[in-house]
C-alpha cells in the first residue's frame, strides 16, 4: 500500500513471470479496475518496495532454520507453566 493504492503481485512457481495488480481504493474499493499500465511510475515504486520486503523476508527466513533450538532457564519455564503455555 501507498497512499489509497494497493499492489498485488501474484507469482506462481509453474508459470514464467508475475501477475500484477495496482487499485486505488478511493476510487475503486472492490478493486475492479486494475491500473498496472495506466499509473507505471506507481507501479514500479510498488513493486521496488515489494521486492525489499521479499529479500528481507528470505534473508530472515535463512536465519531461523527448523533445527535452531532456544534455550530457556528454569525460571522461564515455570514462568511459561503458571500461564498455562506448557504442561
């Protein structure tokens, strides 16, 4: 979102390229009227900031594998027991 414009971008893994939606949704609030190549200088700034966020995303994503374990103390864990969290 910028400003009352909404992006979408919808990928597809079994399909080459993305599928693009921009909407104002002043305007259009049931976004029907796709804008994606009426408004291309907003469409570009969306999509940069959408890209941002995907290789943000992965690059945490990397950081917390499944095999990453916390450790917590013992008063941690009776602290998580008096609230119900675990047995």
């Amino acid at each position: 979102m910028k400003g009352n414009y909404k992006y979408i971008r919808g990928y597809y893994r079994d399909k080459p390229g993305n599928e693009e939606f921009l909407f104002n949704l002043t305007d259009d609030p049931l976004e029907k009227n796709n804008l994606i190549l009426a408004l291309p200088e907003i469409s570009a700034d969306l999509s940069k900031i959408m890209d941002n966020y995907i290789t943000y995303s992965d690059s945490a994503r990397s950081l917390l594998k499944e095999d990453t374990k916390t450790e917590i103390s013992d008063e941690q864990k009776n602290r998580l027991k008096a609230i119900g969290y675990v047995q």
